[in-house]
C-alpha cells in the first residue's frame, strides 16, 4: 500500500477509540511489497549500466547463489512486516490507516473531505481477486490508496465510505450497500477503434517513429542514439493508439445517486466516479476528421481529482445527454450560438482567430478555440474562482483584449480576441453572475 500523503487531518499515534475495528489489507499484499527491495537495486544497477556490468563479471556463481539466498528473504521479510504494521479503520469521521514498523505514522483522512472513490484492478489483481481502493481527497496532492483488498471487501468499503461522506449515520452505513447505477453510454469498441485510427496524434506519432530513427543513422551512423530516441517515439506511438485501445475500452458511464460512474480498461479494470458538484469545466472535443461522423470526445476538470475523460467518443447527441446529467440544467451551445471576434482580430492571428468563440448563458461560461481540433469549454458560473482581461502590447493597437476565466481545478478558460469594450463588459458580467451563481448553488453533497 502506499501511505497516503498530507491531508487535512492529523498525524500522530492516537488514543484508539474501543468500538473501533481495525483491519488489515489482503493477505496477497505482502507479494507486491516484496518487490520494492529488488526495484531498488534494478534502479541502481540502470543508473550505471557499465559499472554494473563490470561489478557482474568479477562475481563468481557461489556469490551469486549467496546473494540471491540472502536478497529473496529480506525482500519476503520486508513484505511480510509492512503488511503486518498496516491496519485502517473507519471511525464515525474519518478513515484511519496506520503504518510503520520503527516509525509508526497515522493518517487520518475526513470523510466529509472525500470526493471520490475509485476501485482499480490491474491484471494481475483481478487473477487474484483482489482490488486498490484510491481516494480522491480535497486539499491532497494526489490519490490516497489501499492496496490490496479483496474485491468484494473493496466494494463494500467503497460503499461504505460514500454513504458515510453522503451524511449516513455510522450504524446505518454499512447497510446502505452500493447504490444502484442506470447505463447512460457504453463505448463500441470498433467505434473507439475508427476514432483513434481518425485522430492526427496517432498518426504523428507513428510518422515521428517511422521517420526520425532513419534521418538520425544517416546523420550520426550510431546504434545507441537511434535507439534512444527510436524507442521513445515507438512508446509514443504505441501509448497514443494502442494503449490508448487498451485503456479506453470498454468505457461505460452510468447515473447513480453518487455521481455519474465511469467504468473502463481491458487489462485493467477502473471503476471511478464522477462526484456530484466538483465539476469544474467539462469540455466538447471535435477533431477534424470525426466530424464527417459527428462524433465528440467530452473531457472534464473536477477539483483535486485526476479524472479528464468522461466519454472517449460518442455521437453529439449523446455527448451532450451525458453533460446534461454532469451539469444539470446546461444545454451545450451550437456553433451558431457562439460569438466570433471582429474582423480586426485577424490582424493578431491571421486565420486561426475564426477557430475562436464565446457564449454566455444564464448557466454557463463556454468558450471554443481551435480551428482543426476545436474544444468547446464550459464553465459553471458558480465555479469561477476569479476574472481577468489581459491585453497586450499589439491587442492594444487593434482594441482587442482577452478575458480569463480561472476555475477552482486550476484551470483558466479564455475568451480570446474580443473587443475591448465587450471585454470589459464581459468582465463586469462574469463577475456578478459568479457571484449570484456561488449564492444560489446547491451544496456539494453525496447521493443528495
């Protein structure tokens, strides 16, 4: 398992309350801990390849048979002790875990800060049965995580937690179980397989690989500078298609009363979900080449989670079903429903400043840019942290001025080359309705 990082808790060995029961993870744990003794010594035998090669050969077989009788117990030993000092429990408001054999640490993550619960399954965690439970946590950096679980034990763990975050009294949370989910898309594969054959970063990708190795031989006539940077552009490749296959297939999104449940993976299998008001900006992708098709890709950017893809490809129609259901009450502007920036604006950007547009609705902030891959962004009024024109030095000859929108995932959404007067006034605009919309927003509650 990997310790969680700094939350907003405390940390500290505590006084333990009675009634509180502490579990420890899966007996199967100690096998993947082993491991981290070996990946250290790999990692110091890559850093110097030469001098591990040279330190190698002056070995003789008995050494190495002493070596590996001495490095697979510790490495077993090692494994064994961290699982045997890793305990957690669920108080009445907060999820404890504890570890540490010299240095015991105590985490303590508040429920009412979580915001998301996710269950992995790698490949070899779903041969064996078991699963990671990670966390998405306000305030940390990134994803908490037990690691691992029984699969079932991990689910009803999940369930547990949402309830509890959902304001369930502690004696009634274990019994409200997984709440049920109702299938809102599922991805064909041979559709996800059409688009990423249809997306020009596959293609350059592969073109880069194909290319580069050959220019660089008959450049430099070396083996290794081919390889070095033949096999990362063929790791491109290969991440942009094929993993991108491996990863995406399969994709599922179902409504269910704790947010909109994002199931996917063909090796491993993730089962995330979107929490209900931390959506910051969801955004409609249109690639140039599926646009013949009508297809869209919709991203998003929820506070504190890593989350960004909502659906890899789907029709616009069932696109926009599926931001309706994230963001209620928002329908997605049409083309012709955005506003370009005067004609003048060509003077900044020749050309690719017809690519860029703005509307604003009574419940949105959306703003499109690209020409090729255009991406519509669309911010809630209520989750605009702050408003800024910018204008530079050439803007201000042609009266032109920009306006950020700054979202609370650190994110900023820009309406681009607008006239100076409409910028100021958009300014002004965005300002108060952020600030009616933070008024009037329903709180950020599970399963309300």
């Amino acid at each position: 398992m990997t310790a969680p990082g700094v939350d907003d808790g405390v940390r500290g060995d505590l006084p333990q309350r009675a009634d509180v029961t502490e579990r420890r993870l899966h007996p199967v744990t100690p096998f993947r801990r082993a491991w981290a003794p070996v990946a250290v010594i790999v990692g110091w035998a890559a850093h110097d390849p030469n001098q591990t090669q040279e330190q190698l050969t002056r070995l003789t077989t008995t050494t190495l048979l002493i070596a590996l009788a001495v490095i697979v117990p510790a490495a077993a030993l090692y494994g064994f002790l961290s699982w045997w000092f890793t305990h957690f429990a669920v108080t009445d408001a907060e999820l404890r875990i504890r570890t540490g054999l010299l240095f015991r640490r105590t985490a303590h993550i508040r429920l009412e800060r979580i915001q998301a619960v996710d269950v992995t399954q790698p490949l070899l965690a779903r041969i064996t049965g078991v699963a990671k439970l990670r966390l998405d946590v306000v305030g940390a950096d990134k994803k908490d995580e037990l690691a691992f679980l029984g699969e079932a034990e991990a689910r009803a763990l999940r369930a547990e937690l949402l309830a509890r975050a959902a304001g369930f009294a502690p004696e009634t949370a274990r019994e409200v179980g997984e709440a049920p989910a109702r299938e809102l898309v599922r991805v064909p594969a041979r559709e996800l397989a059409i688009a990423l054959v249809l997306t020009g970063a596959t293609w350059g990708a592969l073109a880069a690989a194909l290319v580069v190795p050959p220019v660089l031989w008959l450049a430099t006539h070396s083996v290794w500078t081919v390889l070095a940077t033949g096999v990362p552009l063929l790791g491109a490749a290969g991440a942009s298609s094929v993993g991108r296959f491996v990863g995406e297939y399969d994709w599922t999104v179902g409504e269910s009363p704790d947010g909109l449940r994002i199931d996917h993976g063909l090796l491993d299998r993730t089962h995330e979900t979107v929490p209900p008001g931390r959506v910051q900006t969801v955004r409609v992708v249109e690639p140039l080449l599926w646009r013949r098709r009508g297809w869209v890709r919709v991203e998003l950017d929820v506070a504190g989670s890593a989350n960004s893809v909502l659906v890899p490809v789907a029709p616009r129609a069932v696109a926009e079903a599926v931001v309706a259901r994230v963001l209620p009450g928002v329908a997605v502007p049409t083309a012709a429903a955005l506003s370009r920036p005067p004609r003048r604006a060509g003077r900044c950007l020749p050309l690719w400043w017809r690519g860029y547009g703005i509307a604003v609705t009574e419940t949105v902030f959306a703003a499109r840019h690209g020409l090729l891959r255009r991406k519509l962004a669309l911010v809630p009024h209520a989750k605009v942290q702050s408003v800024r024109l910018a204008q530079g030095p050439w803007q201000r000859l042609w009266r032109l001025a920009d306006v950020h929108v700054d979202t609370g995932a650190n994110q900023t959404v820009t309406a681009r080359l607008r006239d100076v007067q409409e910028a100021a006034d958009l300014l002004r605009g965005q300002a108060e309705r952020s600030r009616t919309g933070r008024r009037d927003a329903r709180p950020d509650r599970w399963m309300a």
